[in-house]
C-alpha cells in the first residue's frame, strides 16, 4: 500500500501544504469538501488512551479524492503508530458518508451509532448516537460539533469512554484540489472528557476566513443539558519555545464560559506532546492535556483529559 507523508490535519484541510497539482481556488468552480473527525478518550485498569481519526474527502468534478490523518497515545506506552495515515483511493466516490479504506472500515452513521474498525491495528471504537450541539452554518456548508459515549477495543483492552465527533462539508472550495491562504491561524482546540463522563469542546483560532466557515471562538459543554457554551474568555496561560523555530507553542489554557446558566473556568495543560511539524514560523502539535472544570457559582469540580490539537 502507497503511504503519503504525514501531514497535520489542520494544514491539510487549509491547504497550507498544498499538492504539487493543487491550482489556485477559483471563485466560480464547483467543488466539494467532506471532513468527520473522531476524538476518543477513555480508560481501563491500565490507564487512558488516546485515539484520533480525521477522515477528510473531496470532489473535483469527475476526480475523486481521500485521506486519513491519525494519532494515538496510551498510557505506559505514548505516542503510538499506528497504519493508515495519509491518501487513499476513494473509489466509492462516497463524500457525505464517511468512505472505507484498507486500514479503516466505517459502519453506521453519527445519527444512529457508528463503528470504526481497524483489524491492522487491532483497533474497534463504537460510538453511540450523536446529536449535532454545535451547529455552524455558514450559507456554503456546515460545520458541527457533538459528543457521545463510546468504548474502544484496542489491543485486547476494552476502555470506556467518550467520544468528540466533528463533521464539517464547504461547497465550492476543496484543498485537494485548489491551494488557499489565511485558512488556519493560530488553532488551539481542546476535545476534553470529563470524569462524570461528559464532554467539553472548544477552539480559539485567528484566521478571518475560517471564522466564517466554523466560528472564532465556539465550544460545547454535555453536562446538564447538552449545548454550546458562551460568553467564551479564552487564555493562553504558558507557553514552550520550540526546539526550531521563531513560535511558541501553546502549553497551558485557562477558559472562562457560561453554560446552563453558570459561569465555569477550564484550567488545563499539556502533558505529552508530539510536535509533528514544524515550519520554522509555526509548526502543528497533538499533545494530551489535563487539567480541570470548576464552577465559579458553586463548588462543582470536574477533572478532564483528552486532546490538545495546535496549528499555530
């Protein structure tokens, strides 16, 4: 099997590594874009494990595109590699539901349960039902953002856990066929478990033409009843200077938000890092982060873990 290396997620979907084919977007071409991304966090009596799958397709006319981008990191044994990261050949054509490759078999839909399989890698991950919470919908596409129980075999291990699902599609736009600029500016976004076994999501990102398509500042929050958050105070509280490079990668959060009626604070860090690019003026990071929710009304606490992704 053809491997291809291995990109960010995030630079990939904007295009800020573009193909050598890739063409500049053209403002009247009919293309198509599908992305659903899979964020899991869950436990054993071993410890934790981390899993995520970005599964990213386009349309190009008659041509046909798809990759994969994956990480992993478990407890005891970190940064995991695992098989399947990069192109394949969408020979399905499938763009709205989410294609099968070699390394990656789909089965289901996000609405009534879905199940990743991946006999490779001697990975299983069932998802129940999710909702669409976050909705952004900005006239050319959506983008949205829900979480769900789920429990992930891997290895002979069985976790418990959650999963973030983010699905996104943009008409008349495709990064594996056109390149674009501004589309990924200072990205930090944060897909946290908590330990009463609810989610909370958010992004913070800086780029204007992406604000449009998927929000600023946007997050969700799934205890009590599941909905956005608001009235977002979003702080990078530390920051690491890379081994190369004139950046610093964000290391620590501190986030502020309103949901059910309270005000909350997120305080979190980053505990393992794999800085998988870096080009100098930013680079892309997966790390696992830490850290904890606390009521600012009432003494409710809630400790998190799950998944830090940082294009800056």
């Amino acid at each position: 099997m053809t491997q291809w290396p291995r990109l960010s997620r995030r630079a990939l979907i904007g295009g800020a590594c573009a193909l050598p084919f890739a063409r500049p977007a053209l403002a009247n071409s009919t293309l198509q874009y599908y992305s659903d991304y899979v964020s899991f966090v869950g436990h054993d009596d071993e410890g934790s494990v981390y899993f995520a799958l970005d599964t990213n397709r386009g349309r190009d006319g008659d041509e046909y595109q798809a990759d994969h981008f994956v990480a992993a990191y478990a407890d005891g044994e970190g940064f995991l590699e695992l098989h399947g990261h990069g192109r394949f050949e969408n020979r399905a054509r499938r763009l709205e539901e989410v294609p099968s490759s070699y390394y990656y078999r789909f089965d289901g839909s996000p609405g009534s349960g879905l199940t990743v399989t991946s006999p490779i890698n001697a990975i299983e991950v069932s998802i129940d039902p999710l909702e669409r919470t976050l909705l952004i919908e900005p006239g050319n596409g959506y983008f949205w953002v829900g979480g769900a129980a789920a429990r992930m075999m891997y290895g002979g291990r069985t976790l418990q856990g959650r999963v973030i699902y983010e699905a996104l599609f943009f008409d008349h736009w495709n990064r594996f066929a056109r390149s674009y600029d501004d589309m990924w500016k200072n990205f930090n976004g944060l897909y946290l478990r908590t330990d009463t076994d609810r989610d909370f999501y958010m992004h913070s990102q800086e780029s204007p033409s992406m604000s449009q398509r998927v929000g600023r500042l946007a997050g969700l929050a799934t205890w009590g009843t599941a909905a956005p958050v608001s009235s977002i105070d979003f702080q990078i509280s530390q920051t690491e200077k890379p081994a190369k490079g004139d950046f610093l990668w964000p290391v620590a959060w501190i986030v502020d938000f309103e949901h059910g009626g309270e005000r909350y604070r997120l305080n979190a860090s980053a505990v393992a890092k794999d800085p998988l690019w870096n080009w100098d003026t930013g680079g892309f990071m997966m790390a696992t982060v830490k850290g904890e929710i606390r009521s600012l009304d009432r003494n409710l606490r809630m400790s998190v873990n799950g998944w830090g992704e940082l294009l800056i």
